[in-house]
C-alpha cells in the first residue's frame, strides 16, 4: 500500500476530513474563483461552512458545459505563476476542457497512480511500458509520473506502431503494460499472432481511458499473461487515479481522501439510496487549480458500501456501465454498449471488435452489430454461419431485451483502435 493511513483511514474520521476538507475548498472557491462562486451564490449558498457531509446534496452540479464556456482559464482559481502543468480532454472536435495543476495538483496526482499501481503489486523493481498516447489527454503523463514516483522504470511508448510496441516490450523486458483495453487486447492479438508471447516477462497491466468487462479482461489476461487492473479519472477532476482496482478486483476504490462521490438519478438529478445505479457526481476535496463542486460525470455507476478484503477502507465504484452520453436509446430500450460487448466477448468463433449501427427504417430504430469471426473460412459453411448468428442474435435478445441484427464479417476488416475505441455508428442523426 502507497499510503495506508490514508488508504485505511477508519470511515467515520474519514467522513470528518471529507468535510474538512469540502469547507475548505468552497472557501477557496468563494475566495478565489468567480465562475464556480456564482454558481454557488445563484444556487442560495451563502459561504457559511456546512455542518454536515449530507448538506453538499443541496448545492448546484458543475458541468462540463463551464469549462467550454469559460475555456481557457475561466475555472482556475489560483494566479498562473503557480500552475505547473495544463492537460486537457482528447476529444476531436471543438475546444478542450483544459485542466490545470499547482505543484500540490501534481504531488495528489502522483500519489494516486502510485496508489493504483501499488495495489496490484507494482514496484521499483519494475519496467512499465505507457503505450497511451502523451500530449493534452490525461493518460500518457499521468500514469508516467506516478509510476516514475514508486521508482518503477518508465518506457514513455505512447501509442502506436505495435510491431515496435511488442519488440521494445521483448527486448526490455517490459513487466507492466499501461493501455486501454482495447489497444492491449490488438496488441494481444497481436502477440499471439507473432508466437511472442512466451518471450514476454508481462505480469501486470494497468488499464483506463475507456471501460474494460470482465470479459475483455480475461480474453487480454490469458492473451498476454498479466493479471490486469482497471482505474479511472476524468481530465475535469484531475485525470486517471481517482478510483482503481486493488487485487481483489471487485470494484475500484475510490480516492475519497481527495474526492467525495454521489450518485444521482441523472434526469432528476436526486441523491440515490447507497447502492443504487445511477450517474456518478464528484466533489473536488483538495484540488487547488480547478476546484470543482457536484461535477456530472455523465458515468453510470453504483458504490459499493461493503469492505474490502485487503483493508482499504475508501468506498468501491462499480465499473463504469456506460456513460450516459454514449446510452443509446432504441424503440425505448436503453443500450449501453458494454453489455453488447459483454455479450460478444464469450461467444464462440468471433474475435473481440465489433461496430454498431443504429438506424431509422420509417418510425422504427434499428440496432445492427457487425462482428469479426475469427475463422474466415466459416464464410464459407452457410449451415453453421446461420447457426452462430441465430445463437449470437438471441443471446443479444435476452441481455439486452431488444431484437437485432448480427453481421458477421471476415477477420481484419473492422478497424483496429490505438486509443479510445469508437463502437457506436448512430445514423439516426
Ligand atoms: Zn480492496
């Protein structure tokens, strides 16, 4: 463990520095940043401490909406000379959210990464390997300088060319693999492809930027020979480290020294009941640069109260189900893309990359799932090609209680992901 007295803090002295600690960042927030104070002030808060954790429920949510309104440095609320460092979303169109950090953002930053990566067993006698992109997004830099403050050594690959990705991993002797999921299962693909595997010393991967099912996971695990851990952040709130899996790999927990979590009913925006799903609302407790109040992740997720076996006593989060921006609604029916995946992933004869396409055929919404088979020679045995389909197709009913269509098509045709997979092709709009 990076920080046990942290990390197993008993909860109620927890729960004690949680609102120490909120108290103190709306005073810096009425203080010192204008934006975050007058959504406070419009809301009715009236700068006097709260005292009780439960109050925060009362005021306004943030949302991402504020950092393209005030993009560039609208939200910071400290003078520029203190901010060491700017990364921003990855997105590909319009503005970034730009997030800055003083060196105190920096010195919280590091230590969660150290934390996630502690928890599965990672050390300085380790080689980890970034094969997330470097530049604005939060990945490349973030897990780098976290890994590089445990004393690991630290291969700064970004993303890309994976011939070179698995030599270096080889030659090197990589032991720690940082990438989504979906770029380690091609390279896992890949590796297998290549007879590399065996060469390889992998044990662990560290994994993030997008979610991984359990399935996905198994499928790189046994590709690649790591035991694989998931964590999660958002650019907004600081970046990758703000949850993550300890080895018992049953949920993420939740840096709750640093962020208080709620969650909410996304269309009435409500507090749910401990244990319910909903959307995933987070309150900056130390962040000095963009502290931010009820941040809307658009996340769908539930905590998880019960302890955990390895002692941390910080509040676990249920992998990410889905965002609700990527939800898709189809003749009424809420998909998320991750249970098709979920589904896809254990059939047999197919490989792991798929696209959906939704369409409008008159007044009706259509869901077509295009998927690889593994063995382009089945192209060829209509008998059996109908039977996987038909089994596929009515598997795909029953999870996600809506008819589809399944294409099943040759292998290498759809396209391989070195970032954030895009899946979903809405043509509805
Ligand atoms: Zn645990």
């Amino acid at each position: 463990m990076w920080q046990p007295k942290e990390e197993t803090m008993p909860r109620e002295q927890l729960r004690e520095l949680q609102l120490t600690r909120l108290n103190r960042t709306l005073a810096h927030i009425m203080k010192n940043a204008p934006v975050q104070r007058d959504l406070l002030c419009g809301a009715g808060f009236d700068g006097a401490p709260l005292t009780r954790l439960e109050d925060i429920q009362h005021l306004p949510f943030s949302v991402k909406r504020m950092f393209i309104d005030n993009y560039p440095y609208g939200l910071f609320a400290v003078p520029r000379d203190e901010v060491i460092r700017l990364q921003g979303t990855s997105g590909t169109t319009g503005k970034p959210s730009i997030s800055g950090y003083t060196r105190a953002d920096m010195a919280m930053w590091k230590d969660l990464i150290a934390r996630l990566a502690c928890a599965v067993g990672v050390s300085e006698r380790d080689t980890a390997q970034v094969s997330f992109g470097y530049g604005l997004f939060t990945g490349g830099f973030g897990l780098h300088q976290g890994l590089e403050h445990i004393g690991a050594t630290v291969l700064p690959l970004s993303s890309g060319n994976t011939e070179r990705q698995l030599m270096m991993m080889e030659d090197l002797g990589v032991t720690v693999l940082i990438a989504t999921p979906s770029y380690a299962l091609y390279l896992s693909e890949v590796a297998a492809e290549k007879g590399v595997k065996d060469r390889l010393k992998l044990r662990v991967g560290l994994f993030g930027g997008e979610g991984c099912t359990p399935e996905m996971r198994r499928t790189i695990e046994a590709n690649l020979g790591v035991v694989a851990t998931n964590n999660y952040g958002l650019c907004e709130l600081t970046g990758p480290g703000v949850s993550g899996e300890c080895v018992e790999r049953n949920g993420l927990h939740f840096a709750e020294d640093h962020f208080y979590p709620e969650i909410i009913d996304p269309d009435t925006g409500k507090v749910l009941p401990l244990g319910e799903e909903g959307e995933l609302v987070v309150t900056t407790l130390t962040r000095e640069c963009v502290p931010l109040i009820r941040y809307r992740t658009r996340d769908i997720t539930r905590l998880i109260p019960e302890s955990c076996p390895c002692g941390r006593t910080h509040i676990r989060m249920a992998p990410v189900l889905g965002r609700s921006d990527d939800m898709l609604i189809i003749k009424g029916v809420n998909v998320y893309p991750s249970q098709i995946e979920s589904v896809l992933i254990t059939a047999e004869h197919i490989g792991p990359h798929y696209l959906l396409f939704v369409r409008r055929e008159g007044r009706m919404d259509t869901l077509e799932i295009q998927v690889e088979l593994t063995d382009g020679a089945m192209l060829e045995n209509y008998r059996m090609l109908e039977a996987l389909r038909d089994a596929i197709t009515e598997r795909l009913r029953s999870t996600l209680g809506l008819a589809v269509k399944v294409s099943l098509v040759a292998p290498q045709t759809i396209e391989r992901f070195q970032g954030k997979a895009k899946r979903v092709i809405d043509m509805r709009k």
